[in-house]
C-alpha cells in the first residue's frame, strides 16, 4: 500500500548522519558487473528502491544476485544471457537504459522499453545511440530500441551533450570495443568517476578520470573484483539543507571534500557555512542565512550546470533553504523544464517565490512556512517537500513518499535519530 510522511515541524535536529553510497554510482556500476567474468562483491550500495529495480533486471537475464550485508550486494553474471527486459522493470526507473551498453558489449544485441524516472521534463536519449553507433552499433527505434553490432570498434567520439548516462553507456561499450577510443565533452561527475575506477578495477585501461576527455584501451578481458561506493555527494547537499532550514547543528560523517566544491559555495552564498574536519562535513547552529548580494548590491544567481559546477540534483534543495534566507535570490535551473513546478506546493505552505518561466525562479525570504499536505512529484523535489515540513510550523503530510524512497535509504529512520519528530504511515486516500 502505498505510504505518507507525517512530519511535526519546528523542531531543531541535532547529531551525527552517515551519507549512502552514490545510488547514481551504484546503478551503473550494478549494470557494468555483467562485463565482469564472475562474482563481484559491491560495498556500500543504497539499500533504496531503484537498486531492487536494477538488481530485478539483472536476475531477469540470469544474474545471480544476493544481498551479503545491510549495504553489500554480490552480483554474478556468468550465467546472464540475451533475454528481453521486462517493461516494467525498465518503467519504474531512467537507469534502466544503463543496461544498453554491457548488454550490447557482453550479447552483441539488447532490446530495449522505453525507460522511466522522474517526470522533470523531456529527456533525450538521442547521445546514447549516437556513441554507440559510431562505436559500430546499428539502432532501430520502435516502440522499443533494438540495438545490435556484430563487432564493436573503438574511435573518437564527441558527445552532442556531457550527458552523465550516455558518458556511462559509452564507458561501458567502449572497454568491449577493440581498440583505442576518445571520449570528448564527456561527463565527469563523482559518479561517473566511480564507474571508471570501478572498470579499472575489473581489468580496463581508461585514462583521463574526472575530465571531460576520457580514453579508453579496449578488448581486455575483464575479471570479477570487488568495489566500494563512494559517498553520495547530492545526499551530502540535502543534509546540509536540513541542518540549514532546522537551525539545527548536524555532522555529516563520511564525506568525499572534492565532490562539494560547488555545493559549499553555493550555500556560503545563501549565508550557510558548514566546515570541513577531515571526512567530516559540520554544520553549526545559528547560521547567518543571509543571502550574499553580488558587488553593488546586485541580487545574485544561484545556477546549476554540467560537473564540476552546482548539481542540477541539489536546485530543489536550494531553493527551500533560499525561503528561509534573509534576501533576495534568482535561482536558473537549466538543465529540465519541469524541475521547479513543485515551487506552488512551496508557495502553498508560505514561501515567497516567483516563477519567471519553467527554468528562473525568484525568491525572497525569510518566509515563515507552515504545515500543509503536498505530494511528492519526483526524488529531488520530494526530500525538498520533507526539509520544508521539517522547517514548518505545525503539521504536514507528505504524500507519494515512494518517490523519495528511490532515492533515500531509510530517510524517515535516520533523520528520527537526528530529532526529526518524523511517521511513516499507509496512504489511506
């Protein structure tokens, strides 16, 4: 049955959280296990819904998959064969077309439904088949995508776009290829990062990790390893949010400090300034939260864009701790065209936003926000619904919380233990 959030705001969370592993690590890496020669023990892995959904697909082509630990996956795809994706597997999640390059590296062929995720706007998938055609693939698009090559050749590339999951497709098809192949304007994210050390550790020669030129040597044969995930550096963002609109001191314990460059400045724009010990991210109390103006007292722009800018992933975020910010702020969301609609439910509760067009919104604050009943329309949007509830006043019901549970292990659990006065409960409507 489906599940709420009822949340009692107001309260100020205090304590330590532990960051999950990547889950856009983890869901690439799950899918490139089948170039593997056998058995790979993956650690660290987001127990969340779209990890079951990626790891049904493989067991649905004859993968042996077995959780070893709360946060350890084994997955053994030596019996994996040529079999048909089952549409409603690939509906429920946009990675499912991360099986499109080791499928066609391992089978030489993949029939691929239409994938799903979340409704942020259209997303082409037109770079993945153009990198795999020019790796020697033949795409026949249908009511599905057939995909077939008898032989791939390695070669360069430039991607129309740094799309994060055609760069991955790419990777995974380039290691199979014979040959050398470039990689140019491709993407370079932590969790694209994380698959190349993954691949390098089966076997692969790949240069150029964390750039946007990236070479691959393929035709080794890759053999079983094991990998850990790194920390998920979007989760890192929204901790810091929830410590942010809760005036609450947090420590986020396990972070990567390279992968935040963007997002501490961001916030330090908004007036939040947490402070790297170590591995440990600590944000205080009592925060100024006031909104930088740019020189001359001009109102600033917060912007996302392409890594190693300001993740797309982190704007909804933003923009709730912006409500809560003494100032003015333009934030230009460019990447969807329907990231910030969920900014009425945010109006709804008391913030002060404007909507300039599907990608600009204005915000002034600090708003006082009250308790309401939204719903969750996507994983971003909806852990940005739960930090406003949390800021609040009174009490909200968060409906369509499997949205957020795609995303996020066991939220409601680990933010109780920060003092979150947070329940989950069955979805009677």
């Amino acid at each position: 049955m489906p599940a709420s959030f009822c949340v009692t705001g107001g309260r100020v969370l205090k304590g330590t959280i532990h960051p999950a592993g990547n889950k856009n690590a983890a869901l690439p890496i799950l899918a490139a296990t089948l170039l593997a020669d056998g058995p790979c023990s993956i650690d660290n892995v987001p127990h969340i819904r779209d990890v079951e959904t990626m790891l049904e697909l493989l067991a649905g082509l004859g993968a042996a998959v077995r959780w070893t630990g709360p946060n350890s996956v084994e997955v053994n795809t030596a019996g994996a064969e040529a079999r048909d994706l089952d549409p409603k597997l690939c509906a429920r999640i946009r990675a499912s077309i991360l099986l499109a390059g080791p499928m066609l590296a391992r089978f030489g062929r993949v029939t691929l439904p239409p994938p799903g995720g979340d409704v942020i706007g259209r997303r082409r998938i037109d770079t993945h088949f153009l990198a795999l055609e020019q790796l020697g693939a033949d795409v026949t698009v249908g009511t599905a995508y057939k995909i077939e090559a008898k032989r791939l050749a390695g070669t360069d590339i430039f991607l129309d776009e740094p799309s994060v999951t055609a760069t991955e497709n790419a990777l995974m098809a380039a290691v199979a290829a014979g040959g050398p192949t470039v990689l140019r304007n491709a993407a370079c994210e932590p969790h694209v990062q994380d698959l190349c050390h993954f691949l390098a550790a089966l076997g692969a020669e790949i240069g150029g990790i964390g750039t946007n030129t990236v070479t691959i040597d393929g035709g080794a044969h890759l053999k079983a390893a094991p990998f850990s995930i790194g920390p998920d550096h979007i989760e890192v963002g929204s901790f810091i949010g929830l410590a942010a609109v809760t005036n609450g001191a947090v420590t986020i314990d396990g972070v990567r400090a390279g992968d935040l460059r963007a997002t501490l400045m961001a916030f330090e724009r908004l007036g939040v300034r947490p402070r790297l010990d170590g591995s440990k991210l600590v944000v205080d109390a009592d925060q100024e939260r006031r909104i930088r103006p740019d020189l001359g007292g001009h109102v600033p722009k917060l912007e996302d864009g392409p890594w190693p800018a300001f993740p797309a992933d982190l704007m909804s975020i933003a923009i709730v701790v912006a409500s809560q910010c003494e100032g003015l702020v333009l934030v230009f969301e460019k990447l969807f065209e329907s990231r910030l609609f969920f900014v009425d439910k945010l109006i709804g509760m008391g913030a002060r936003i404007v909507l300039c067009d599907p990608h600009r919104a204005v915000i002034a604050g600090p708003s006082p926000l009250r308790g309401g009943v939204v719903d969750s329309p996507d994983i971003r949007a909806g852990m940005a619904m739960l930090l406003a509830a949390l800021a609040a006043q009174g009490d909200s019901v968060i409906h369509n919380i499997g949205q957020i549970e795609r995303g996020y292990e066991r939220i409601d659990e680990r933010l109780a233990a920060l003092g979150a006065h947070i329940e989950k409960v069955d979805d009677g409507r």
